[in-house]
C-alpha cells in the first residue's frame, strides 16, 4: 500500500517545488496578514444608522453626516475586500502554475524511465547474448 505513494514521491520535480517555495509562502503570509485578527486590527463594524423617524432629535446635517461616514467605511472595506481577491487570485494562479509546471515534469519522467526500460532491457538481452556464445 506505501509502494504507490514511495513513487509518487520520487516522482515529484523537489528542486522545482524548492524553487518556488518561497514566492508561494510569501503569498500565504501577506494573505494571512490581511486576515481580520491576523497581524493587523480587525476591520471595524459599520456604524449602525437609524432611521430619521427613530431619532427625531437628530438634525437632518448630522444624519447625513452619519450616511456619509457609512458609505465611506463601506467604500474602504470594499477596497480591502478587493486588495484580499486580488492576492488570493495571485497565489492561486503561481499554485496552479507551478502544480503544471510538476505535471509536466511527472510526464517527462514517465517517458525517460519507459526509455530507460527499454535500454536496460536490449542491454540485458545484449549481455545475455554475449554470455551464452
């Protein structure tokens, strides 16, 4: 049962996965950074808006006020929203780039042992010829 996963190992293309190993964990680490509690404060709550009829007190200036401070904390998390999707879009793309990069490099191993199978094989069969002369 380990024998599949002991070539599967031995097939992956390491000295790639190594090469790229350090753009891949610094993609993680600024995604991690960026989420709410991880290495930088929480986003804030938007500010709760009543309506005018609930709070009567309320000038009609300072209600406004209160909608526009509300659209501009929307505006800025909809920024770090968009900041968030971008690098995740980012990682994403140099991930699948790099798991095609190890196909590729799985399928050129498959082909060179087939080769190398073959040569062992006429090399066997070549020795064995000598030997039985």
């Amino acid at each position: 049962m380990a024998l599949p996963w002991l070539a599967l190992i031995k097939a992956v293309p390491w000295t790639d996965v190594i090469e790229h190993a350090p753009t891949v964990l610094s993609g993680a680490q600024k995604l991690w950074q960026r989420l709410p509690g991880r290495g930088q404060a929480a986003p804030s709550a938007p500010p709760v808006i009543t309506p005018a009829v609930a709070d009567a007190g309320q000038s009609l200036s300072a209600q406004v006020a209160d909608l526009r401070a509300s659209v501009v904390n929307a505006e800025q998390q909809l920024l770090d929203l968009q900041a968030r999707l971008s690098d995740s879009n980012a990682l994403i793309r140099d991930m699948a780039e790099q798991q095609a990069r190890m196909l590729a490099q799985i399928e050129a191993n498959r082909r060179a042992l087939r080769w190398l199978a073959g040569v062992a094989a006429v090399a066997l069969v070549l020795a064995l010829g000598l030997l039985l002369r």
